[in-house]
C-alpha cells in the first residue's frame, strides 16, 4: 500500500514538472552527477580531486562568458561579442608585456576597450532598439578588426602573456582550486547578489520579462541595457585573460571556440533565451555540465563528429526539457 | 437529471490543480441533444479551465466527458474537433495573410453550407479572396462562427464571441443560435451578458469556485437566480454604496486641480479634451470605443506627447516624455489590459515592488523588511489572493487586475488613472475595487476612471465627463447619472428615441443582471458593410 502510494509520488509527472520548474538547481545537479558517475563508469578511477581541480579550472572562463550571456538573456537580449571582446583583452594585455607601462597597464587598456564596446553595443540596443543579436554580431566584427589592425601596429614589440596572468589562469591550489577562482568567486557573489537583491538585478528581470510593463512602470529601459552591455563586455575581458593564462597564447581569436558554448551553459542553466526566467547559479552548474560532457565524450574516445552530435543533441534535449515545464501547462 | 444515455455531452467530477491552487474542484456539465446550453460564472469561477479541458487543450486531473455515449479523452483540440465538438473564440482564428477561401480550404470547410450561413449572418455579399487582414474584426468573428457551421459540429461552443461584437451582430448570432437549435445538435453559450442568455438560452449551468452550483432552466426572471448563484450571496452588496454618494463636490471644488487638461489633442481621434480632475473625488470617463480616451489616457500616463494643448498638474504645466515623469508627478495608470501591465513570469512581490524597488540609480541592496511591510500592506488592502505568488500568471484575471493596482497602492496613491480597470473580471473583485477607489478618494486622492460599464459611473463616481469625437462634450453628476442618461450622452443623443433600438433593448433588461455588461460598443464606424 505505501509502497504503491510512493511508487505514485515518483511518477506524477506533474510533481517532476514543479520541481523542475521551481527549483532548476536540483534535476541539473543531478544531470552533472549522473554525467559524472558515468565517466568513473567508462573510466574507472578517473574522479579524483585532481580531476575536479581541472574541471572546475576549465568551467570557470565558460561559466563567466555564460554570466554574459545570462545577464543578456534575462532582458531578452544576447551577447554574441563575447568572445571577440575576449580574444581582444588578451592579445592587448600580451601586447603590453614589454611596455614600460606592463602587463598593467595592459590590462587596463584591455578593459577600457571593452567597455568602451560595451557602451557603443548598448547605446545601440538601448537607444537606437537595434536587435541585441544582429548588435552584438556587429560589434564582434568592429571588435575583431581593431584586434586585426592592432596586431598589425604591435607585431614588432613582440608579445607574451604575462606570467601573473599564467599562473591565476593555469595554476591549482594544493592540485584542487584554481587561482582563477580568486577572480571567479567574488565575481560570482557579486553576480548572484546583484540580481537577487538589488533593484538593478530586478530591472534586469522586468525589461525582459514585459518591456511594456516595465515602461509604464517608470522605468528607463535605454540607461538599464547601456550599464548591462558594458557589465557583459567587462565580464567577458575579465573571461579572456583567464583564457590567455589557461592556454598560454595570445590571439585575435583565441575565444572563439567558447562562444556558441557560453550560450549553450546559459540555456541548460535554465535561463530562458526570451528572458524574464534564469540565474547565474544554474548557469554555472550549466558550465559545469558542458565541461564535463566534453571530458565524458573524450573518455568514450568517439570520434569527433559523433561527439559533436551528441554535445548537440543533449542541449537540444535539456532546452526542449524546459520549454516543456515551463511553458503554460 | 435526466438519465444519461439522452445526453449528448456530459461531464462529471471535472478537475485540475495548477501548484498550489485548484482551479476546478469539481465541474459538471449535462448538455441535452438540442438544447442551447449556457455555461456562466465569475471570473476565477474555473469557467475558462473548464472551457480548456472539453476543448481539449488542458487535460484534467480527474473527471469523465461522455459524448453521445462514448467516454472521451480528447488529448488535443484537434481530437476534440473529430469528435463532434468545435469552438469559436472573442478572437478569429483565420490567418490574417490568407484570403477567407484559403483560410477555409485549410479547415476543409464545405463551401455552400459557408456561404449559406454567411448569408443568415447578414455578410451575404462578402468577397472571398478578400485577405483575412483586411476585414473589420467583426466580420472575422461572423466568418469563424459561419465556419463552425458549415462543419455541422454535434455540440459548437461559442466561448465569449459576442463579448465584443457590435449589438447588430449581436442580435444575428443570437438569432441564427436560436434556429440552429432543435434537431439533436446542442450549442454551448458562454457570455458574460446575462441579457444575451435569457434571450437564447435553454438551460444554464452555473460555476463557482470551481465547482458547479446549479443548473437552471432559462426563464424569464432567471437572470437573479443566476447572479445569486455565481456570487453565493445576495446581489444587494453590490448596490450598497450607490446611495453613500455625497457631495464631496463642494469640498473638492475648493482645492487647486490635480489636473488641469485644456484642449488636449493627439492624432486623428483626440481633438479637443478639457476638464479638470480635483483632489477628493472619483472622476468618470464615459465614452464608446474609440472616441479618443485611449489617447487621453496615454498623454495622462506619459506615454504620449501631445498634439495640442496644455496639460497642467496641481497648477504646474506638465510636460511628460516618459511614463516615468508623470509617475514623479503623482500620475500613476492602471491598465486594463494587464497583460501590458504584469510581469507575468515574476512573482506578486516583485510585481508590486517594482516602482518602488528597481530604482536605477538605487545601487546597494533592497531592504527586503521595508519592502515586504509594503507588499504585504498592498496585499492586504486589496484581498490578494497569493496562494500562487511565485507566478503572476497562475493567478485569476481578477486577482491579476488587483496585483496591478497594488504597485500604486503599495506606494501611496495621489493621482490614479483607471483605464476600464473592472474589464473582465468578477462581480467580488469589482465591487472590492469599487470600494478601493471610493477609499482612496474619500482619503484625498484624485481618481480618473475610464469605464465601459455605464452603471460603474454610480456606483463609483462623484460625477463623469463624456467625450465624443475627441471632445468633452458633457458633464453628468452621480446622481443622474443612470444608464440610458449615460449612453444618450455617449452617443451625444438628446432625445430618448435617437437610441438605437436594439441597445435600448438590451439596456432595459440589463438593469435587472449586475453582470451584464452594457454595450459601450463600437461606434457605427466599426460595423461591417
């Protein structure tokens, strides 16, 4: 009889659909486990502490560009200059190396360009109502030519990554944490709290969940998408130079490959591309899944093709997944 | 009850849960071969989640729907369609790009029995390649319903489609339902119009709270007998305050005005808009559709720029570029379509809070304390009902239109604009939000109420002001501010015969319902050829 009657409970679909509805974090940390069980299955002695450290060293530059992605998204927008911006940072800081103002200096420039980008793509989005994306796929090319004709300007001053920017971006306290998390963490706290506790973080929800609500409520839109833009490029300047550390190169297109994934970590997170739904919490989780569907599908040793169809179709799977629980039942 | 084998559809023990909220508890339905069948209850009743589940789009938690003998389970609206069962909605459902002959060909509806029941609705001369878009509204609802009846469905359900026809229409469909009748095909009528009911009505099924109440044979009179039944209690509550309605004129008239509008203009539709709206005091607009309030309210609400004019606020010329500057002002806008006003996938506390919290320029951390005494304080004086506050979509229309109104309240009101802020919504929640505006006025703020219902003018009202062909053309006090006066001056008629026949109609008998809703219809520009 109990049995039955618990047998029931774990059936209702309509119970799974809640849970997965009001509290995301839980079914995706349960897909991360399983992913992970499955790769101590394939490769039996694989997960250890070490293998965490490398994992959550390689989420954290994808979990960052995924936080643009996640602000963007909220407001019903995307950032598809990410990557571009953060190929930029890292070149300019490597560039600066041998200057007399260093590695420093360097950075400083890095992320005064990008936020420069980030306000002309808000000032595009915000007041001229541009499409986010065709904005932001602009602004990557603008970006991706002044990467080009500065790389022309610098190529006798010779360039390197800066070892500081090595050893945030590669390094392992104790073979577990990474550096990086010395930027990653409070970057994240001030993230999460941003959009749960102050009115910018609600503003952010409002203009994309009924721009028409929220202007008729007082609200600003334009000033709220041009700070938003310039967070978005700062963050993914922020995001390149770990890339740069991590990788140990500088190029114009070095974050390329991070792109469609940073959208990717976004969606699984449960963050709806339509905006109004989502968070940074499951987008890290997000990060977290994809990485270790990338090291599972590399443990299978399929080849590359197939790992490409799979990686898609389980994003496909999760995305559809959520237009399921959380479209009108 | 009648034994069940003589029904055509039936249902029994229907019921749904969203969350935490149960929106049927438990619906019965029987629907006699011939009969035309009335389905009614307030807004929040579960009347639409029922709609849903027989239609097929919602599947329900428990219950049986037996159609001619047969249980059903339709798991679309398209397996309802085979099975005998097809709705037609307030809104068309033809695809604008398509002429109607495409339109029909997709629904692969029989073209004469079409073009016959096209005729009996008085569009005989329509020319079938003509686009979907290009005809008035009106005309789209005639066709949606002449193609459900060509189909020769078992039971059609017409689910509110004549809540914005104009009364000629009206009077068509009605009369064409009435011959449809007879036979063993059976009509399911859902209309707030109580007047429309007695008129074809053979039985009608009454909701409330998610559960069916009665059943009552349409007779003359039943009308009561239905309001009774939706509210379960007496009618009287509403009229309560109809005679409380003194003369705050004079203590108001003393005061400077809280706005002052002189020759208003904007667009083609609004051309010359002066009054003035005092502290103390509910300020009714009175108006058919389109005759240039929509504007007014948008200049008011700072989402327009004027054409013309000057607008002044507590004495002060205003000059709004942002719905932001009137809200600075003490201008604040209730609209009636609360899907332009909700953020519907957020909750009630982030929905109220959000004048007041979002601030831009309010860069540290919410006081979350402060913030929850407001909300909870807005909740309260308004009877929200936050058993499903994660989502403002899960909550009823009724409760949508509180949670609306809440955001100013929550801040403190000085001077509230109500655009028809009652539309659709239950007999409990207007009469709550009657309540509300009277309360906030008598505390000295300063109400400007668009309504639709006429008979909202004195029950809320200290007076109105008409606008017709975007001017103010009138002025009525509360106290001979009765319907037929009001609709005379709606349609800027002096005599009493000018009226339009069939409106004088419904107006007689609409008087004796509370939730017939007066036909403030379209002006004759909107009635198709």
């Amino acid at each position: 009889m109990t049995a039955a009657v618990r047998a029931n409970r774990w059936l209702d679909a309509a119970a799974w659909r809640n849970l997965f509805r009001d509290r995301p974090l839980i079914p995706l940390t349960g897909l991360l486990l399983l992913l992970v069980i499955t790769i101590q299955i394939a490769d039996p002695g694989i997960v250890t502490l070490p293998w965490w450290g490398v994992i959550m060293r390689a989420s954290v530059p994808l979990a960052i560009l995924a936080g643009c992605q996640t602000l963007t998204m909220l407001t019903g927008g995307i950032d598809l200059s990410v990557a571009t911006v953060a190929s930029m940072a890292g070149f300019v800081t490597a560039t600066f190396v041998n200057s007399p103002g260093g590695w420093v200096q360097g950075m400083a420039v890095a992320l005064a360009a990008a936020a420069l980008a980030g306000l002309v793509t808000g000032i595009g989005v915000g007041v001229f109502r541009v499409h986010p994306l065709i904005m932001t796929l602009a602004m990557s090319f603008v970006v991706l030519g002044f990467s080009n004709v500065w790389q022309l300007q610098m190529v006798q001053t010779g360039a390197g990554v800066p070892s500081q920017l090595r050893w945030v971006g590669s390094n392992l306290l104790l073979d577990v944490i990474p550096y990086s998390f010395l930027v990653f963490v409070p970057l994240t706290l001030l993230i999460l709290l941003g959009l749960r506790r102050t009115g910018y973080g609600r503003l952010l929800f409002a203009i994309g969940d009924n721009p028409i609500a929220a202007r008729l409520s007082g609200v600003r839109s334009p000033q709220i998408l041009i700070v938003l833009y310039v967070i978005s490029a700062v963050l993914a300047a922020i995001a390149g130079l770990i890339i740069s550390g991590f990788t140990n190169t500088a190029s114009v297109s070095l974050a390329d490959t991070y792109l469609l994934p940073s959208v990717a970590a976004a969606v699984i997170g449960g963050t709806s591309i339509m905006g109004g739904r989502g968070g940074f919490a499951g987008t890290i989780v997000g990060a977290l899944i994809l990485t270790v569907l990338t090291a599972l599908l590399t443990v299978l040793g399929l080849p590359e093709p197939t790992r490409q169809i799979v990686f898609g179709s389980i994003i496909v799977v999760v995305a559809a997944a959520y237009t399921r629980v959380t479209g009108e039942s | 009850m009648t034994v069940t084998a003589d029904l055509l559809l039936e249902a029994t023990g229907v019921s749904k849960t969203y969350g935490a909220v149960v929106a049927l508890k438990s619906a019965s339905l029987a629907v006699r071969p011939g009969e035309v069948h009335a389905l009614v209850g307030a807004n929040g009743a579960g009347k639409s989640t029922f709609v849903k589940i027989l239609t097929g789009v919602v599947h329900p938690d428990a219950g049986r729907i037996v159609v001619r003998g047969r249980e059903r389970t339709a798991h679309s609206p398209a397996e309802a369609r085979r099975g005998g069962l097809i709705s037609v909605y307030q809104e068309p459902s033809l695809i604008p790009d398509l002429d109607i002959r495409a339109n029909l060909r997709l629904t692969e509806t029989p073209r004469e029995p079409f073009r016959h029941w096209l005729g009996e609705l008085g569009l005989r001369d329509l020319d079938l390649s003509t686009l979907a878009r290009r005809l008035p509204l009106a005309s789209l609802r005639i066709i949606d319903l002449a193609r459900a009846l060509a189909i020769e469905p078992d039971v059609l359900m017409l689910d509110e489609m004549t809540a914005a026809l104009p009364a000629n229409l009206t009077e068509r469909v009605l009369d064409v339902l009435g011959r449809v009748r007879g036979g063993d095909r059976s009509v399911i009528f859902i209309s707030h119009r109580l007047i429309e009911i007695a008129a074809v009505c053979d039985r009608a099924t009454v909701l409330r709270e998610g559960e069916t109440v009665g059943v009552v044979d349409v007779t003359a009179g039943t009308e009561e007998r239905i309001v009774e039944l939706m509210l379960g209690q007496s009618v009287e509550a509403l009229s309560a305050r109809t005679a409380a309605v003194a003369g705050p004129e004079s203590r108001a008239r003393a005061a400077t005005p809280r706005i002052s509008a002189r020759s208003l203009s904007s667009g083609t539709r609004l051309n010359d808009a002066s009054f003035d709206l005092y502290p103390g005091e509910v300020l009714g607009v009175v108006a058919l559709e389109g005759q240039g309030q929509d504007e007014l309210f948008d200049i008011l609400a700072g989402s327009e720029r004027p054409r013309g004019g000057e607008l002044l606020v507590d004495g002060k010329p205003a000059n709004f570029r942002h719905p932001a500057d009137a809200i600075r002002v003490g201008l604040v806008y209730v609209a009636a379509d609360r899907a332009e006003a909700l953020l519907m996938q957020r909750s009630i506390r982030e929905n109220i809070a959000l004048p007041f919290s979002s601030r831009l320029r309010h860069w540290g951390l919410i006081d979350l304390g402060r913030e929850r005494e407001k909300v909870d304080g807005a909740v309260a004086t308004l009877q929200i009902d936050a058993r499903a506050g994660g989502e403002v979509r899960r909550l009823s229309g009724g409760n949508q239109q509180k949670v609306t109104i809440a955001r100013w309240v929550a801040g403190g009101v000085r001077t509230m604009l109500c655009f028809d802020p009652t539309r659709g919504i239950d007999i409990r929640t207007k009469t709550q939000i009657y309540r509300l505006l009277r309360d906030m006025a008598d505390a000295g703020a300063a109400i400007l109420l668009y309504t639709s219902e006429l008979k909202e003018v004195q029950l809320v009202c200290d007076r109105a002001i008409v606008i017709f062909g975007g001017r103010v053309v009138g002025e009525v006090s509360a106290a001979e501010g009765d319907e037929p006066t009001l609709l005379r001056a709606a349609y800027n008629l002096r005599s009493e015969s000018a009226v339009p026949e069939g409106v004088a109609a419904m107006l007689a008998s609409t008087s004796s319902g509370a939730d017939a809703s007066t036909p403030a219809g379209p002006g004759p520009s909107e009635v198709p050829q």
